[in-house]
C-alpha cells in the first residue's frame, strides 16, 4: 500500500504545470539513471554539498521541494533531523522514491506527499530549513515560489536551494552549451523515450535568473544572509538563504 499522502484535487495546477508534471511522470523510470550518467555521477556531490552546507544550523524539521525521486531527502539524513517531508506533483517520480525509501526502511523519518510547490499545503512556520535540487527553475511564478519557501520557515530558519547554472569562462561556457544544447537532449530522448523533457531543460536553465540576479530575488521576498556558491566551473550553484528573525514575513 502507497504511504504517499495525495491530495491530487487540492492541487490547482496551471496548463504549463499540468505540462511539467505529465513530463516528470514520463521521465520517472529513468531520471537517476540519466541524472547520474549525464553527469558523470557529479550530481551526487552537488547534493552531499548542500546538505553539508546546513549543518551548522541543525534543522530538526526540514522540507525537500520538488523531492523528485527522493535523493536530496535521503541526504539530508545526514543531518540527523526528526523528520523530512518531502513534497512533489509528479506522482510517478514520488513512486520511485517511495520504492527507494521502503528499500532502505527510510519511512518513518522520511515521508511523501503529493503538492504544488506554489501552494504548499503547510502551516506559517512549519519547517527549520527547506532544501530544493533543481526544481526552482521549474516554478511557473519564481517569487511566488520563493514566498512559499520564506513562509513555510521558522523564524532564523534557511533555504538550501541547488540549482544548474552556466559557466561564464571560456573555454567551459562555450563546450558546455554545445553539450547542453546538442549531445544532453540527444541521449536524454533516446533513453526516457521522451521528445520535450532533455530539450526543455537546457532552455530553463539558460533563461533562469543566476548569480547575484537570483539572490537578489531571494533578498526581495524577504531573505536575509544570501549567497550563491558556484561549483563545478559554473554549471551547477548552490544558494543559501535565512529567514532573519529581523525580517518582517511578507
């Protein structure tokens, strides 16, 4: 029996995200596998990297948006919280991580449930941290997402957001938008049988705000302490936010 809590008719869902999450629930079966080989096996580093980044702060209760297939969520066991929520609209990708934690007796301190990360189905200060891998680039409305994010914390609580980014640097920028551009989608198609999901996501992540850009976004819906750590030459970042018990909820 699914221990996924769904709330599918709760969920009010643009055509674009109805769009997304058709796309995720095509791609479930295969998105580790492609994750890890498109890569090279990187990302799981990128992952250890943000989580390490929270330990000073010792969240007991902590959020994973867009959990996908769960492995930020399982990370974050790391940091020996109480409990970890983990939230998706893809009901197939939250299958896989159900697997995944019931494979590793992972359900009593992780726990599924279906939702919109822009209507989070969660009380004002709920959570201390909130984490995402990649996901925020797929937020139809950013800032509302963000608000989401920022009113779902605790006070002096904080966002460990991972998201990809491109290389600035010759000659880095000029081989990755070749690979991301023609050999990504190529072998992202060929393998999840899916026209649009390897296409789509080079698109989002050179439209998406970086840097200073999107901590500057962060800095506008009320976060305080920002700051974007790049990591591999550029092409992936990790953005560290708190909600200052100074700041004013908005």
């Amino acid at each position: 029996m699914s221990n996924i809590h769904q709330n599918t008719t709760d969920i009010k869902l643009s055509p674009q995200e109805v769009d997304v999450r058709q796309m995720f629930n095509d791609i479930a079966p295969k998105y580790d596998f492609l994750n890890h080989f498109l890569s090279a096996g990187i990302d799981k580093r990128w992952r250890k990297k943000t989580i390490g980044l929270l330990k000073p702060f010792h969240p007991k209760l902590i959020l994973d948006i867009a959990t996908g297939t769960g492995d930020l969520a399982i990370e974050a066991l790391s940091l020996k919280p109480e409990h970890i929520t983990g939230v998706d609209i893809s009901e197939e990708m939250l299958k896989v991580a159900e697997q995944k934690l019931e494979k590793k007796k992972l359900n009593d301190v992780i726990s599924l449930q279906q939702a919109a990360s822009e209507n989070l189905p969660f009380a004002d200060s709920s959570f201390d941290a909130v984490i995402v891998a990649f996901g925020v680039r797929n937020f139809k409305d950013l800032e509302k997402g963000l608000k989401e994010i920022f009113r779902v914390l605790k006070q002096d609580g904080v966002a460990a957001i991972l998201e990809f980014s491109m290389p600035s640097a010759f000659p880095m920028k000029q081989l990755y938008r070749f690979y991301f551009r023609r050999v990504l989608p190529l072998i992202g198609k060929i393998v999840s049988k899916n026209n649009s999901a390897y296409t789509y996501l080079p698109v989002t992540v050179i439209s998406f705000p970086q840097g200073k850009e999107f901590t500057g976004i962060l800095g506008k819906v009320g976060f305080g302490k920002t700051k974007a750590i790049r990591l591999s030459g550029g092409i992936c970042s990790i953005y560290i936010a708190e909600k200052m018990s100074n700041f004013a909820q908005k």
